[in-house]
C-alpha cells in the first residue's frame, strides 16, 4: 500500500465523551481510545471539489484540510448512479461545517483528545438519477446554457424532441398566447421549412393535432436538427444562444410543467444536476457555533462579554448529545438532542442571559410554512395582506427556510430594576440571523387574557416571587435591545424576535 495515500493511526479517538460537571463557563467532552488501523485519503476516493459541490456546506479550512482527511473500513460499490457505502472518516483536525447560508457552523468532531486523530463513522448513500438517462452527464461541468437546460430536463421527463415539439405545439408556447393556435402553427411551419429548405409531401390531417404530427415526421425523415428547432422557436426568445435568465425560466416552467412540475433553476440545481446524497453520521456529540453578533458567551464574574486573545468576543458554542444525525442533499441537516451544554451566554448587546434546556438541530431547505405557531411574529418580519375581509400573512424565510436550533424550552435572566428575574422561553428559533420565540407569564389573577396593566408572577435568581406589571416587562425588553414584542393575551404570553 503506497506510503502516501496510506497511514497507520495509533490510538484514534472515538466518540465516546462526557460533560464537564459543576461549571456552567465550559461546555466539554473527552474522546476515548481504538485500536489502530491503515486508512486511505478521502479525495483519493472524492475530489475536494466534487465534495464541495455535493454537500454545498462550507468545509472549515477548505481544502488544507481535506487534503489530510482519510477514510478507513469501506464497504459498498462503486455505482456513480445509486450506491451506498459505509466508512470512517479519520482527520487530524475537527471537521466542521459552515451552513450555506451562514446560518450556524456545526463541529461534527466536539470531543477533546489527547492523541492526535479523530474518528467518524458514516454511512451515505449517493443517487443521481439523471445518469439514468445521460450516462456520460458530469454535474461538475455542467454549464447553465439554455441549450444544457433543455438536454436534461428532456432526459428527466422521458422524452425527445419529437414529443416535446408536438406538445409545445400543441399547447401553444407563451408568445403565441392570444394570437390564436392554429394560425401561429402555420406561420411557424413556413418558417422551418423556409430556414431549412424543407420539400414537404401532401399529407391529410383530420384534426389540427394530427397535422402538427405529420409536419413533425416529415422534418424528421429529412434529418432536420429538431433540438436547433425547439431551442430556437420556444425555449429562446432570440436568435442566439444565450446565458440562461429569468425570462428563460419562466419558458422552461410552461414547457415541461406538465412532466416535472413548478420547476425552477433551484430546484432543477437540487433535484436534477446535482446528486442526491444521505448520510447518517454516527456522532454522539456535535456543537453548534454561533456569531458573537447574535449570542456570545458572558463572564459572569467580571459581568462582561468574554473575548479571546485578540480582545473579540466569543460566540456561543452550544454542546449537543444527539441522536439521528442525518445529512440530506435535499432536506439539509437533522439531529434530535438528549442534552445540552450551553455556557453562559449573553443575546448580544441586551444583558439578557441565556440557557437552552431542550433543542434540536433544523435545517429546511425546501421551504413553506412554519412548522410552529409563528403567527404574531409576522407583525414584525413582513407587511400582512388583507383580502376579502381575510388577513393573509406572508411568512419571511427566516421562518420558512429556517436552520439553526429549533428550541423547545429556554431559560432567560432578565435585569429588572434591582432584581435579576428568570422568564421561561419556548417554542424559540436561534441561529446567526434571528431569535425568536415566547415567554411564559403567570398570571397574579389566573383569569385567562392578559392585557397591558395586568400583574403576572416572575422569579428572580435568589428565588423570590415578585408582582409585576405586563406593561414594565414589556419596556423592560424593549429597552434591552428586544424592540419587537408582542402580548399574546389569550395565551398569557409575550412574543418576541430579535433579528441581525
């Protein structure tokens, strides 16, 4: 086995970890010992850059460290159109993974160690479809023209130029929309046979279908370039070839809708040309990273931010044990979590400390509507339409495409004139871009709704319970930096959202 694209590893570490006890300022675990094995260079098995294209997450430190990335105990084939496989993956260094949109960075490799690799099971599943149909296709080279735009989704759909121009026909394409069908038809006939020097023989068509079938065979039979035809007439709005844009998306839409759907170029890049890959990490513990801008970690000592050694202050790093780790090309990145380790944290610039109790890992890519009651939060994201006597709200991304940690139960210390008071938080969303949730109120009078001047029962951090008016808290907030509240009186609570 050549020396170079193999090495022996002493003493790996596995993921085997526990949190460090009785100090709420670090969030740590400690790698156990395995046996040694050989292990081979991942990009021997896939390149940097196909790897980068296939997971579309940002590998921290890139190709330097890839280039050291090895891969050990593989089984599986070697099929490029659907295969399954299971590895290690062993790295010298923590592999961690920047969301695409920069949303959060998840170290999939947490666990300190004292020797000198890591270790993580994996196992992945790898579908490309479209090799079904265009064996020689490459997503890596693909080059976004029209022309390329159209070879694959005539592929996907199962069709060739001969059915696609009788039901483009047919239907009539977008420019001939109120011009009449049948007359366009005959202009666009002249037109091919005028530009290719076509000798038609009489045929009888009973139905203006039929007719377009009989011109279609008779262009074929006289070898006419019907890919140049159907390029030219319908897919273009030009006589050139020109780079894809809106007006061409909108024609592919109306073109192969009825095969492929309410396609675009997104998710034609997602469904089509890229493959479809699943993994199911077999971590325990990952971390999730996130901006000082958004939640920093706070010195509770000297009551102040905490910053590294050039003086910046450090984003949160919360500790998660999990459970079905899954990785999806589609769907994005999952995990349930057991326990959270969080470090005292401070929501930036408002004083207001924060601890997650319960949380899991989220990624929505595919988009839609909340998964949560986010109804208030729209009040403050986007411009609600009225129609009909009906509000109808429209979700901002940050909702519907939202990954980060979806939490399900937070604690949060509130200075509050002399006092500090703890507020219990659900239902939150956080990641670099947005914060938001709702915050219990216990009612002094327990008569349901709440409003502005009624009394609810708060905590503060020596356990004793203070009386406190809705309207003081909610100002509270505000000041602090969380401008955007809203009193749910129905469900005695506040909702709010804090947005970079």
């Amino acid at each position: 086995m050549n020396s170079i694209k193999s090495l022996l590893f002493f003493l790996l570490m596995s993921s085997q970890v526990v949190f460090a006890q009785n100090d709420t300022s670090k969030c740590v675990c400690i790698g156990d010992d395995i046996e040694a094995k050989f292990s081979n260079l991942l990009k021997d098995f896939i390149s940097f850059d196909e790897f980068n294209n296939v997971l579309g997450w940002e590998l921290e430190n890139g190709k330097e460290l890839y280039e050291f990335i090895f891969y050990r105990d593989l089984i599986g084939g070697d099929n490029r159109i659907v295969s399954n496989y299971e590895l290690k993956a062993v790295s010298y260094d923590k592999i961690r993974l920047k969301h695409p949109s920069k949303y959060y960075t998840i170290d999939l490799l947490p666990c300190t160690k004292d020797k000198i690799f890591y270790l993580l099971p994996l196992e992945v599943s790898y579908r490309h479809d479209i090799k079904t149909y265009l064996p020689e296709f490459d997503f890596t080279s693909f080059d976004y023209s029209p022309e390329s735009y159209y070879r694959i989704l005539k592929a996907r759909a199962r069709i060739d130029d001969m059915k696609f121009l009788k039901i483009a026909i047919e239907t009539g394409p977008l420019q001939w929309k109120g011009k009449g069908k049948e007359l366009s038809m005959k202009k666009f006939i002249r037109k091919v046979i005028k530009r290719n020097k076509i000798q038609l023989s009489e045929f009888k068509a009973k139905t203006y279908q039929d007719s377009i079938r009989q011109y279609l065979l008779q262009f074929r039979k006289q070898k006419v370039d019907l890919t140049k035809i159907a390029l030219e007439h319908f897919v273009l709005y030009g006589k050139k070839l020109r780079k894809a844009d809106d007006k061409i998306e909108k024609r592919l839409r109306y073109l192969f809708g009825r095969w492929l759907g309410n396609i675009s170029y997104a998710s034609i890049q997602r469904h089509i040309i890229n493959p479809t890959v699943e993994a199911d990490i077999r971590a325990n513990y990952v971390s999730i990273k996130l901006s000082p801008d958004m939640i920093r970690e706070w010195n509770s000592v000297e009551n102040r931010p905490k910053l590294d050694s050039s003086n910046v202050p450090i984003g949160s790093t919360i500790l998660c044990e999990v459970s079905n780790l899954h990785y999806s090309s589609i769907k994005g990145l999952n995990a349930y979590s057991y326990e959270i380790c969080m470090p005292t944290s401070e929501i930036t610039g408002t004083g207001i400390l924060m601890d997650i109790i319960e949380a899991d890992i989220v990624t929505n890519q595919k988009g839609g509507k909340p998964n949560l009651n986010y109804k208030l939060y729209t009040q403050c994201l986007v411009d609600s339409i009225r129609k009909k006597g009906t509000t109808i709200y429209e979700y901002s991304p940050l909702l519907t495409e939202f990954s980060g940690l979806k939490i399900a139960a937070a604690n949060l210390e509130l200075p509050f004139e002399e006092h500090i008071i703890e507020l219990d938080a659900y239902n939150v969303l956080l990641n670099n871009k947005v914060l938001t949730g709702s915050i219990d109120l216990p009612s002094k009078e327990n008569t349901g709704q709440l409003n502005m001047n009624s009394i609810v029962i708060v905590q503060d951090n020596r356990n004793n319970k203070l009386e406190v008016v809705v309207s003081k808290l909610v100002k509270t907030l505000q000041k602090r930096g969380l401008k955007n509240v809203v009193l749910d009186s129905e469900n005695s609570k506040l909702t709010f959202f804090y947005k970079k």
